[in-house]
C-alpha cells in the first residue's frame, strides 16, 4: 500500500506494511487534516480510532510512518522531539508503526502547523 501525503509547501509518498492499523486508515482514505508540529515532527488527527499493537515503538528512524493511538493520528518524525535523546525520534508514547515515507524525511521541515494536509491512496 502506498500513500500521498500533500500539504502547501510539498508532498511526500509512502509505503505502508501490511498492519491492523495501516489496514485502516487504508479504508478511511483519502483524508483531510490539519497539521501540527511537535519538535521535528509532523501528526495530525484521523477518523481512525484503533488500540496499541504489539511490537509499538517509542523510538523510531527518521521517516516513519506511525499511529498516535492516544491521539488517533499520523505521527511523521524526521528529527528530533522535545523528548528526544542524543538526537533519536523519540514519539510522545509507543505508537503503531505502519511503514515508512519513499525518500528523504527532512521535506517535512515545510509543514507549518495549521497547514490544511490531504492523505490519499497512490
């Protein structure tokens, strides 16, 4: 499964692994959402609602594609957050990792919070 994600400023596509929560938001897509930042992360709410699963990671490489389950939203990192250490993407809690985005995370230093950001099937 593949995915677009497009904001004012760029766009970026991703790979999603076949998992109970990127299954989905497959099926909720496509989706419109604003955007917030969090350090050097990117989330926005869904209309997804899913629980924790197994193997969620707190601590992710730069470009993952994860599921905020306490948020019901995307969580993007590309850096570091304000609870980070010695440079890792470290997320507000564990999330449900979904994939990761095609390319080079660091164009998502273009989303500004508030960006009105789309989410689509590829």
């Amino acid at each position: 499964m593949r995915i677009r994600i497009l904001w004012p400023a760029g766009q970026a596509t991703a790979t999603l692994d076949p998992t109970p929560t990127a299954d989905a938001l497959w099926a909720a897509l496509p989706i419109s959402s604003s955007a917030s930042t969090w350090g050097e992360e990117v989330y926005f709410e869904t209309p997804v609602s899913v629980p924790r699963e197994d193997g969620a990671q707190q601590v992710v490489e730069p470009g993952t594609v994860a599921f905020w389950t306490d948020g019901d939203s995307l969580a993007l990192p590309y850096g570091p957050t304000p609870v980070s250490r010695d440079g890792e993407c470290r997320l507000a809690s564990p999330c449900n990792v979904l994939g990761a985005l095609d390319g080079d995370a660091g164009v998502l230093r273009t989303v500004r919070p508030g960006d009105p950001i789309r989410v689509e099937r590829v």
